[in-house]
C-alpha cells in the first residue's frame, strides 16, 4: 500500500522517537488515515525486530473491527487475538472483562499497544494515586509499564470535561499537550487527502412566540429565542418545519453532488431513535430512499458495512457514525443531534472530510447545522483555522437586491433566480411543549426579517459567503 507524505513521515519520527521513549501521541485531523499508518508502523517494528504482537483499543465495536480488518491487511497475517495471530483489535468497553492471559502477555512478550481516539481516557498517576476514568485508570494500571511501546491516535486530542488524558504528556506551565507528530486540517486539505469543509448555518430571523404566559414575544434568531428560555435547542430540531427544511437543503446538494460522484452519500446525525424514524419518513416524502441504524438496530455494523459499500444515498445515524467510523462516500451531513460539545462537532465534521480516490479536488464535505450558539461559534473556529477555505455560509442567504427587507420571506419556486431570503419553514406553526390536552400552548410564526445579521456577520467579517 503506498503511504501518503505524512503517514511515511509520522512513522519515520515514531521509529526515530521509540529509540529513546517508549510512547508516542499522534495528533492527525479526522479522515486523515490513522490507522493505515499505525498499521504499517507495526509493520516496520515487526519488521526490526521489536515486536512480537499488537494490541489495538478502540471506543467502539464498529472501530475495532475496521482496525483488524486493516492490520490484517498491511501485515498480511490474521489479527484475530489467537494463536498465531499478528494481534487483536478490542474496545475499551471490554478492557475490564479481558482473560488474565492477554494482559500477561504484555508482559511476558515485546508488545505494542496502540490506544485508538486516546481522548476518551483520562487518567493521572503518581507513586501515591491513580486518577482518571475507568478506562484510562486500566490503562495506567495494566499497560503502562509493562507494554513496550506504546502508540495513541487522536483526531481531537482534547476532553470536555479538561481532565488530563492517559499516558499524555503536558508542557510546564501553560498546560499545553504535547503531540509528538501533529497532521492538521489545513495541510491535509492542501495535500489532497481531506475535503475542504463547507458548513452551513440555517437560521430564522424573526420567531413570534405567542402563549397565554407570555403573551407575544418576538426574538430575531434561534440563538435569542434560546438564550430567553422559552423555547430549547431540542424544540427546534424536532420540527417537522425546521428537519424538512435542513433535508431539503442537503439532499440538494447531495444530488448535485451525485451528478459527478454516483456513489456520495448522506448522514444525518439523529438526537433519539424515535428522532432518527422521523427523520426516515420526512427524507421518504422528498423521494428519498435511507437506513438508519442505532444501538438498537439488530447486527449494525453490518448495516453500517452494507452502506459503505453500497450507493444509497442516505443513512441515519444515533450514536452509531460519529467518530472512526471510516465511509469516505459520504460527503453531506446534517447534524440534528443535541451534543453541542466541540469534540462531537468535529468529529462529526471529519465523517464527511475522508476524500475517495479520483474526486474532484473543488468538492467539498457539506455540513448543515442549526445557528445555534455553540454550534455558530464552533463553525466560526473552524473558519479560522482554514482563512484560505470559504467555509461558513448560511440558510438563508441575504438578498443583494434588497438587504434592508425586513418583511416576511416568500416560499421561492425551485428555479427561481431572485431567492432573496429564500428560508421559509412555512407561515405560522405551534411549538407544543405540553401534552394536547394542556390549557398552555405555544406557538411560533417562522418568518425573515434582517436585524439578526449585523451581529452574526460581525462573527465571521469577511469569512462568510
């Protein structure tokens, strides 16, 4: 298999490192080819003389076995955990019910441990103590010291909740982690490897709520209605107004795409299985044929690898695609679910980033979010890192032939030139936050106006289109 630059790179500074230091954190962008390149690090190492054997961690079933699949590959030896074999891939889930005999053979053989999205174990130790999740306490306790060597793979190598993570060393006294090989977005974009992002914001610009609490209330962007209590982040994504109007959009884009690229596909990333279902049947009243799959979906991962190789368009996804999961057709994504973490939202990103061979070099990732506030400020900081990249746009655009309107936006026929602003969940519709039988219920007219752009342009000056 021929490496990419930084893959033959990163495994040349691993090698050169691993003579005199025993772990090894690389910090490559989401999509970037990890695992292909921990793989043929191994490959080296067995090569040298190093290792006897390899064991992969991962956070998920899906995971694990995409990096057996390609160890076996690049080693061309099965990496099923018996006799025999050039190693095993599990999960982290399954580290405290592992036989005694695996972790004896850290132990009693030269072996390299390679810990997979190293960022969801967190963990300190000391002559005294051990902190950290129970993950990261395992790896502590059983893999330190006694692997020998040691290898972690991070496409965002931070934690939400700021706790150091496991075996990771950090610079004195600003905190800063310490990568020994950084791959990021912006080199991967120019090198070929990952598309370039495009995010799109869908925001509505004048939401009446109307009640016999409050009265009427008028707030100029989901970012205000939210930030007022009276309506929640999870109200606007179980809108059929709101989830039409996002699909609508992508499943555009993704048939403009499927024009060059018959096989690109589509992920939405449901809040709840009942949500995912939903959001079936709103994509089947467009014409659209999908799968969604969930921890409750019986054989997933099967499901999931039919869609990889397969060219339906769109799949539907609750907890099940959001990070490693490697399908580099996809290409649009809309992100419905409620975690609003930067990490999530990255990961998320790096879904659609993964570029298949032979694509045109102009066809970006597609990622169609709500404007709500983390979500804005995340997309704002992607744009940062990317000046060169128009990444940000919005839903609806602003009109040039009359951007001082502030009147309610019309429902535009497709093919029509003068879009103005073309967003429109319709004319009036109720948020019903109680049971119908309730005396209290809310409603909400959807219409445009322009007040909210001063301040959201103003986030990202001249790096919006």
């Amino acid at each position: 298999m021929k490496l990419r630059a930084w893959q033959s790179e990163c495994i040349a500074q691993a090698l050169l490192s691993l003579e005199h230091q025993t772990h090894f954190l690389c910090h490559a962008t989401p999509a970037a080819g990890k695992t292909v390149m921990v793989a043929s690090l191994a490959k080296a190492l067995f090569e040298q003389g190093k290792i006897d054997f390899v064991v992969c961690f991962s956070p998920s079933r899906a995971i694990s076995q995409s990096v057996a699949t390609t160890f076996s590959k690049i080693l061309g030896r099965t990496f099923n955990g018996q006799i025999g074999a050039a190693g095993g891939s599990y999960t982290y889930q399954s580290m405290g019910t592992l036989p005694k005999e695996l972790w004896r053979v850290l132990s009693d053989h030269r072996v390299l441990v390679v810990l997979d999205e190293i960022h969801h174990c967190s963990g300190i130790s000391s002559d005294d103590f051990t902190l950290g999740n129970s993950w990261g306490r395992i790896i502590l306790d059983r893999i330190q010291g006694n692997a020998s060597f040691t290898i972690a793979l991070s496409g965002t190598p931070w934690r939400t909740d700021d706790t150091p993570i496991a075996l990771a060393r950090y610079t004195q006294p600003d905190g800063e982690l310490h990568c020994d090989y950084e791959y990021g977005l912006r080199r991967a974009i120019a090198d070929g490897v990952c598309r370039a992002p495009k995010i799109v914001l869908t925001d509505n610009r004048e939401i009446h709520l109307k009640s016999s609490e409050i009265g009427i209330k008028t707030y100029s962007s989901i970012r205000e209605t939210i930030k007022h209590g009276h309506v929640s982040y999870p109200d606007f994504l179980f809108r059929d107004e709101i989830i039409d109007y996002i699909l609508s959009e992508a499943s555009e884009k993704l048939s403009e795409i499927r024009r060059r690229i018959p096989n690109a596909g589509g992920l939405v990333v449901a809040a709840t299985v009942a949500h995912a279902e939903h959001i079936a049947t709103r994509l089947a009243a467009l014409g659209e044929r999908s799968v969604v799959v969930s921890c409750r979906t019986p054989d997933a991962h099967e499901t999931i690898n039919r869609f990889r190789m397969s060219q339906d368009p769109w799949i539907i996804s609750v907890g099940m695609i959001s990070e490693g999961t490697d399908i580099p057709r996809l290409q649009v994504c809309c992100h419905l679910s409620r975690i609003r973490t930067e990490l999530h939202f990255r990961q998320v990103l790096g879904r659609i980033l993964r570029r298949q061979a032979g694509e045109p070099s102009e066809i970006g990732g597609w990622l169609y979010i709500l404007a709500e506030p983390s979500l804005t400020e995340f997309a704002r900081r992607i744009g940062e890192d990317l000046p060169e990249q128009n990444v940000v746009s919005f839903s609806p655009k602003a009109s040039k032939q009359n951007p001082d309107n502030s009147g309610k936006g019309q429902i535009m026929a497709k093919g029509n030139e003068i879009s103005g602003w073309d967003l429109n969940f319709g004319s009036e519709y109720t948020f019903d936050n109680e049971p119908e039988s309730s005396e209290r219920r809310e409603s909400a007219e959807l219409s445009m106006s322009n007040h909210y752009w001063s301040e959201i342009l103003s986030l990202f000056e001249n790096k919006v289109v």
